[in-house]
C-alpha cells in the first residue's frame, strides 16, 4: 500500500510543469546541439609557439553515436593550450567526446569537442548504490531508493522552477523541507506516532538553522554572491531573491543530516519505550536525550565536513597566499561558508532536545 502511494505521489511530482525560463532580454544565445562520439583517428596537429604559451591545433574525426546522427563521421579542429592542466585537452583515438553543433541541428560546420564523456562513470557509481542499498536494506533499501528519488524529484521539479518564477526562496525551501521530511519519514518509519515525532522535530530543526542563517547573514550582511556561479546567475535574471536564494541553500543543505539525527532520536526513543513499557516521560526524555548527544557529536562534523571539503581549494589558496586573517574572515564567500555550516550545526543541535520532549510526550506512558 505504502509502495504504491509512493509511486502515485512521484508520478504527481513527475508531472508538475517545469516551464520556468530565464526572462534575459541582455543576450540571447546561439541554439547548441550536444552529442556523444567517438574519436576515430588523429589526423595531424600543428603547434604554434608563443613567449609563455604554445597552441596546439588537432584535426581529428569523430563518429557520433547518439542522436538523429548517430553513426555521422565529422572532422573537427581542436585547438588547446599545450602544457597547461587547466586547458590542455589532447584528444587521443578511442576516447569518447561530447560534439557540440552550434547553430541549426545538423549542421556540423561550427562543431567543435565540448568535453570527455564522463556520465558512464557517473551511472555506473549510481547503479552500485542502488544494488548495494537492495542488497543490504532489501525492503528498506527500496523504501531509500523511493525516498531519495521524490526528494530529487522535489527539488528539480518543484523546488527550482518555482525559484526561477520569482517565489520567496525561504519559503519554497522550507515548504519544500516539509514534503520531502514528511515523505520520507512516513515510508521509511511507518505511519506512527514515531514518524510524527521525528518529523516535527526534524521541521523544528531545519526552521531554525534557517531563523538563525537569516539572522547571522542579516548580520554580517551576506549579499548571496559569494559563488561565481550567484553573480552568472545574476547576470541572466536580475529578479531572483539572491540573499533568500543563499538562505534557501542552507535550509536544504542541512536537511539531510537533521533528517538522520531527527529519527535517530525518535527511533531510540520508541525502541526505549518498547523494551520498558511503563518507563516515565522524564525517563524516556532524558534516555533519547542521551542517544541525541552522542549521535549529534558525529553529525555536526558531518555537516562541517562537508562544507569544508567542498572549500579545501579556496582554503589552499589562502593558506598559500598567508592572506591575512580580519582580511578572509570578511570575505563574502568566507563568512557565506561560515554561516552556512555554523547554522546548520544550531538547527541539529536544537532538533535532539525537541525530539526528545517531543517522544517523551507522545511514546511514554503518562499514566505511570
């Protein structure tokens, strides 16, 4: 039954209208076709030497093999800066490339090897993780897989197109926090009382984190383009809420682990209440508070960890330069990254003893 709500709630998200377009009346750019291919053959390559560069020019003959055009042999010109990692692009016979045709489709004049073909390492990581969560979880496992696909489903067919359409960045994510939480707790853990704890006090967590990122990037008065990639966006729609936007991002970004400490705590709580049938409220609070304690330990490091990991070149570079301190501390995208985890970590905290009040409440018996 459960398995079948499911599906009928991921066709519904499947079925949502994307239709949000960039309104960008500064530049409209040239239609670009991609396909997959094959390199055939190297025929020559010509270098021209420069004072602290060479350029490397390839002919080479690719075979596409996907697309309306797959099995079309087209000569390109792929021209590369030699001996720098950054743009050097030496293309070797065998490799698979992306084409891209600039223009109208099929028209190959303009063509040139966008990049390596790399999704097939991509899908093959995909289909080991789902084997090994069928394997290992079985039931469960397939339960994840459902959770984790409306979730994705959440945020690329609901969560982003309304984003483009100008709605309230804070709002959609927190609306959109509500669904995946309540989803994703129900079928994993049931529809009981268990699952209602630890998705109010998951909600509880998530809604702090982003009170306290409002109020710190408030504070430091965080513009939201900390990224290269806010100020390309700013550049295609002026209208977007860029301080909701980064706002938003740290909603999501800290859902996943208050989801994990949420029902970790509810979980053990219930566990707690089955094993001692007549335990008191205060005694239950304070054992699934003493579950939330240690698992919180390890789940703020999770969060700060990742935020660190995705950060070690920026930090690199400014270990390397000896940037000085009060300097990077300002920084826009410093004190973004800063916020970010710092807020997260605040809404995990809070969501261990609110859970546990919460199972203290509703799983013991208070009568005893």
């Amino acid at each position: 039954m459960k398995i079948a709500i499911c599906s009928l709630l991921t066709i519904l998200i499947i079925a949502l209208p994307v239709g949000a377009q960039f309104d960008n009346d500064y530049y409209e750019p040239e239609k670009e076709f991609f396909y997959r291919g094959r390199v055939l053959e190297v025929d020559e390559s010509k270098e021209e030497e420069h004072d602290y560069y060479t350029i490397i020019e390839q002919e080479v003959i690719v075979r596409l093999t996907s697309g309306p055009y797959s099995g079309k042999e087209i000569t390109i010109v792929n021209t590369f800066f030699a001996g720098d990692p950054v743009f050097d692009f030496l293309l070797e016979e065998g490799q698979e490339v992306i084409v891209v045709a600039v223009g109208e489709e099929g028209n190959f004049e303009r063509a040139y090897v966008q990049d390596m073909a790399r999704d097939r390492g991509v899908y093959y990581l995909i289909a080991v993780f789902l084997v090994a969560l069928l394997l290992v979880g079985r039931m469960k496992g397939l339960k994840t897989i459902i959770t984790l696909g409306v979730t994705i489903l959440l945020v690329f067919r609901f969560l982003l197109p309304l984003l483009l359409v100008g709605y309230s960045p804070i709002l959609l994510a927190v609306f959109t926090a509500i669904m995946a939480v309540t989803f994703t707790l129900f079928v994993i853990g049931g529809f009981n009382k268990k699952s209602v704890v630890a998705i109010v006090g998951t909600v509880s967590g998530v809604v702090i984190a982003g009170l306290m990122a409002f109020w710190a990037g408030s504070l430091a008065r965080l513009t939201g383009f900390g990224t290269h990639e806010a100020q390309m966006l700013y550049f295609m729609d002026h209208t977007i809420d860029f301080r909701g936007l980064l706002f938003a991002g740290i909603i999501i970004g800290s859902l996943g682990a208050i989801i994990d400490i949420g029902m970790s705590v509810a979980s053990a709580a219930a566990e707690i209440r089955q094993a001692c049938p007549d335990i008191k409220p205060r005694e239950l609070f304070q054992g699934a508070l003493n579950v939330g304690q240690d698992v919180m330990g390890t789940m703020a490091n999770t969060l700060i960890l990742a935020y660190v990991g995705a950060a070690i070149p920026m930090l690199l570079l400014v270990m390397g330069y000896e940037i000085d301190y009060l300097k990077v501390i300002n920084m826009d995208l410093i004190a973004t990254e800063f916020v970010r985890g710092i807020a997260g970590s605040i809404g995990l905290i809070f969501s261990v003893p609110i859970t546990a009040a919460l199972s203290a409440y509703f799983l013991a018996d208070r009568s005893a």
